[in-house]
C-alpha cells in the first residue's frame, strides 16, 4: 500500500509479511546523490519526525530491494506476527493506523521545510 506525501519521490508505505510489518517512509530517486540528499534533510529533523515514537525510528540510508533497486527507508516495525494469520489482523491493522498516522503528521509538519 502507498500513500503520496506531494514531494517527489518520497511515499508512506506499509509493509505487512511472515515476519511482521512495518510503516515505512521511502525516498525512492534513482539517483544515488539526490537520494542521499533528501535523507540527510529529513535526518536534519529527526527529532520532529520520531515524535511520539517511544523507541524512535529505524534510518536505512542503504536499503536493497529485493529488485536490487536501492532506497532510502526510514521506519517503524512490529515483529512476530503474520500476515496470513488471519487472528493477528487486528493487532497488525492497529499498529499501522496508529503508527502511519503519527508518522504522516509529523511528515507533514516538515514538508514545507524540506522541499525547499
């Protein structure tokens, strides 16, 4: 699932599998140099992006596609439970609501700031 943040190249995203799921905010550019660069403007302001999460944020400036497309994610992740397993929905379906919730607020708070 993918949810446009109106900056280039920079979705919300959730990724629920066998292993649990996470929400995950992702600068996807093909170019390495532009990439990094709208990390470290995002990383500028960590303290207003991880507001709110008690443990903070997860920042993967090297992260791999299966694809072998390379990312930038920066996220938060819920471990041990699974997507087919159909009576650990609600806690996973919990996790995302609250946790994308609070990471597109804070996006948005910041958003103005970075693209300029």
């Amino acid at each position: 699932m993918l949810h446009q943040t109106k900056v280039p190249n920079v979705h919300l995203k959730f990724e629920p599998d066998r292993n649990g799921v996470k929400v995950v905010l992702e600068i996807q550019h093909r170019n390495e140099e532009k990439r990094l660069e709208m990390f470290e403007k995002l990383e500028q302001y960590k303290v207003i992006l991880e507001e709110g999460f008690e443990n903070g944020l997860v920042w993967d400036f090297a992260f791999e596609r299966e694809t072998g497309q390379q990312v930038c994610r920066i996220f938060t992740m819920l471990s041990g439970v699974d997507i087919n397993r159909q009576v650990q929905w609600e806690e996973m379906y919990t996790f995302m609501a609250q946790n994308m919730y609070k990471l597109e607020t804070n996006f948005l708070e910041l958003r103005e700031l970075i693209t300029e």
